[in-house]
C-alpha cells in the first residue's frame, strides 16, 4: 500500500491468556461453514485493533534476530522443506480430492494489489466510492522501493506466481486484474470479483509504504462492519482463521519477521478498507514487507524471496481450504 494508507504503530499489548496451537485451529476449521477474501485501497482513518495473535508452537515472533530471519529465508525450516514443492506442509487432499490436488474444486481469488496503469489515471482512481462505512478512493497507485520498484509490479508477480501453485494444487484461480485494464479495478469491483465467483477464499497482496526504519510483513483481517452495503458478520471468523495460517506459512517460507512499526504479532484486523468490508466470503490482506524500508526491498527485489512468498501464502491456503468443512460460502 501507498504510505499515506498506513496506519501509526499499535503498541504492543499482552496477553495472559494461553494462545491456542495451530492444530487447534485446524480442528476448529472443520466446523467453518463459510470462506472467501479480496481487494484493499484508501486511508485507514478507522482503523480497527489490532487482532489477538496466537502463534506456532516454535515460531519466531518479532524477536526474531536478523541472523535467525536470514538464515529462515536462505534454507526455510525442516517441516516447510520436508513437503513436497507446491504443497502445504500441514494440509493434506480433502474428502473426494484426487491424490496430490487438495485444492481440486475450489476457487480462490487473488487480489493484486493497484495497478501498473493507475498513475496515468489520477482522476479515474480518486473518484469516490461507497465502503459500506464511509467512502474511499477507488484505488490508489501504491508505493515503490528507492530504485523505484513498484508495489504494483510486485503484487503482480507474487500474484502470478501463487496462481502458478494453487492451480498446480488443483485449485480455479481468479485474478481481479493482471495489468490489462486502464486503471483499477476500484475497491468495490474487487470484492464483488470474489463474490460473483462464490470463491472459496481470497486474498489481496500488497507491500507497504511504511517508515523507512520500520520492516517486516503483516496480514490485515477484517473488522465487524455492518453499515449500508458492508456486513462481514459471516466472514470475519474464517477469515481470522485464514489470516493466522497466512501470517504463519508466510514467515516460514521465506524468514520474513512480523512488522516492526504497525500490527501486533504480524496481525492486524482493520475496518476502513473497502476490499475487506464489501467482501462476502471470508478475505485477507497481506502487506507482504515494507518497500520503503532497505533490506525489505532489497528482498522484495528478489525472484527467489517472491518465489518463497508465493509458496507461503500457497501453503497457508491448502492449510485452511484442507481441513476447512466443504460448505457453500455465504454467498451462495
């Protein structure tokens, strides 16, 4: 996302209750009975909390050193390169999914976020639209590296990569844009994209725009809204679901800590975007580093990291499209 979309650093906040391990979770997507995600776009001048943020039993949290990050991303763990390429290392084929295809008869949305064509279209882009909540530009033109690599450009090709996985994994894969249109899609046209295709799950890749001395990666749920068009009431649960196994598979594919300067735990849950709150079936965001920051975009820069983001993300949707309860979402 462009830096004016980011929100300030939340503070740090403790919890005593006991975080519950990713295999209850994954026991618990079994009585999910709805899934779906998509797009992203405008200021956060609503922002939600951030969410409660249980972890892997093992994984590193912000703590993480550098050193430990780097060698993640250099040589990912025992379990992630234990499981075959393409595959999630905690999902297995689902009732009636032939052998090696676990995503066989699901669809998931991905959401590139922006679009290479949008600084060419600078009134188009910032004409209103109605979120359900209030009203937020249709899209924006995103941020960039230093050298003047775009978020644009990246989210496309994690995109295109991720759709290279997921349809190896058997899954129908929906782009809501791939650098043909003029501008766009606006934010309310990339919800509805999920919704008209009664996809399974969705999600909407993005880089930040964050502070220069800030790094790391970071998931966005979305919030309770029930407001005008926007109801998530459905959505939210499996969602936060999704975001978990995301934000999990995503750090140990490729080493990357959670964000530093915002979130808490690489979680955030927020109110104000329009691609979460129009959504009808469950959907993330995932701001997948801070490109204003050096050795995230250095990292970013990277074919090899894109490659490793893709295969996390990849990974984190087998986790909950495999153990999730074969039922229609909530739009169909």
């Amino acid at each position: 996302m462009n830096l004016r979309t980011t929100r300030p650093a939340q503070p740090t906040r403790h919890r005593a209750a006991a975080r519950p391990a990713r295999g209850a979770l994954l026991a618990a997507l079994g009585l999910t009975t709805a899934l779906a995600l998509t797009g992203c776009g405008g200021s956060s001048a609503a922002a939600g909390a951030a969410a409660p943020a249980p972890t892997r039993p093992g994984s590193a949290g912000p703590s993480a050193s550098p050193s430990s990050a780097a060698a993640s991303s250099a040589s990912p763990s025992a379990a992630a390169s234990s499981a075959p390429p393409g595959s999630a290392s905690p999902g297995s084929a689902g009732p009636g999914s032939p052998a090696g295809k676990p995503l066989a008869g699901r669809t998931i949305v991905l959401d590139p976020g922006h679009n290479p064509n949008n600084v060419n279209h600078p009134t188009e882009i910032n004409q209103q639209v109605d979120v359900g909540n209030g009203h937020k530009e249709c899209d924006t033109t995103g941020t960039s590296t230093d050298a003047g690599y775009t978020e644009a450009d990246f989210t496309l090709d994690v995109s295109h990569r991720l759709r290279d996985l997921l349809q190896g994994l058997g899954a129908t894969v929906i782009l809501t844009q791939d650098g043909d249109r003029p501008y766009g899609p606006c934010v309310t046209e990339r919800a509805a994209i999920g919704n008209d295709a009664h996809a399974d799950a969705a999600i909407s890749v993005h880089g930040d725009g964050g502070p220069a001395s800030g790094s790391g990666f970071h998931v966005i749920m979305p919030a309770k809204v029930v407001a005008g068009q926007a109801d998530t009431t459905a959505i939210t649960e499996p969602s936060h679901q999704l975001g978990l196994l995301v934000r999990d598979d995503f750090q140990r594919a490729t080493g990357e800590q959670f964000a530093d300067y915002i979130a808490d735990q690489g979680l955030d849950t927020r109110d104000d975007l329009g691609g979460l709150n129009l959504s009808k079936v469950p959907k993330v965001f995932i701001e997948c580093g801070n490109m204003r920051n050096a050795g995230d975009a250095q990292r970013m820069t990277d074919p090899q990291w894109r490659q490793q983001a893709a295969q996390g993300i990849a990974d984190g949707f087998t986790a909950f499209l495999s153990h999730a309860e074969a039922t229609p979402s909530p739009t169909g």
